[in-house]
C-alpha cells in the first residue's frame, strides 16, 4: 500500500511540474533560419515531421503575410488551450503555447513572415516524439485559412 502512495505521489508531482513549468519566450520565440537539414529545400504546403515536431512552409506574396499572420493567430486561439506567448502579425512572428488535455504537456509553434510567405514550426517541450500531434494542429490552423 505504501508503495502504491509513493507512485500515486511521484505521478502527482511529474504532472505538477509539466503543467506549470514557465515559458520562457526567450527560448521558444525564436527566429526559425536556418531551416533544418532535412528540410533544406522548402515544401510549400506540405507538413514535413521532423525528429520534435512539424515544419511547413505557406506561399503567400509579400503583401499578404501580415494577414495570413493574422488570420493563423485567429484559428490558433480558437484552439483549446492555446495561448499567444509572444509575437503579432505587424512583427511578423508569432509563437503560441498549447498543452495537451491531460497532462497539460506543452508544444510550442511559431509562425514567421519570410520572402516567400509563412513558416510555421511546431515543436514539443518533453520528450522525443509528438506522435504527429503538431503536424495535425498545424494542418488544423492551415484549414482554418480556407482556400488560398
């Protein structure tokens, strides 16, 4: 019985830690060049999985970045338990924190205006695979564009 409390406690306080580690925007709001080695040549509108996440590039001419900017940061708030941790479309970079359901687990995407249009990275905190849950989250707010 003892053991079965110490486990239920260390669980309690691994979940504790999770949900309310600090987000530093320092470290999660950061430029995304140079794109990763894998990815060195760009796929527009196609999600590519990388080893923490999911990186995809948007094509969209010079004048239109700031307002897909804008509307991705719509259809990222409108996502439960997202939150702008830093950045705006006038910036031309925006970064959001969303936890998962459960254990509260954050992933971290940025979006940033670049001559071509729109990179979008999202990448988890914990752990060595997401699953494809930011190549989905991705692709959610990218739907959310409508037709482009």
């Amino acid at each position: 019985m003892t053991f079965a409390i110490i486990v239920l406690v260390a669980l309690a306080g691994v979940m504790a830690f999770i949900r309310l580690s600090p987000s530093d925007p320092a470290q999660w709001h950061v430029a995304l060049a140079p794109r990763p080695a894998a990815l060195a040549t760009p796929s527009p509108d196609k999600i590519s999985p990388v080893p923490n996440g999911a990186y995809t590039d948007l094509i969209a001419a010079p004048d239109q970045t700031q307002a897909m900017l804008a509307a991705l940061d719509s259809a990222a708030l409108a996502t439960p338990r997202t939150v702008r941790i830093a950045g705006s479309a006038e910036t031309g970079r925006i970064t959001w924190q969303t936890r998962s359901l459960f254990w509260g687990f954050p992933d971290y995407t940025t979006a940033e205006a670049t001559p071509d249009g729109i990179t979008l990275y999202g990448r988890q905190r914990f752990g060595k695979g997401d699953f494809g849950v930011n190549a989905a989250r991705i692709s959610g707010w990218i739907a959310a564009l409508g037709p482009r």
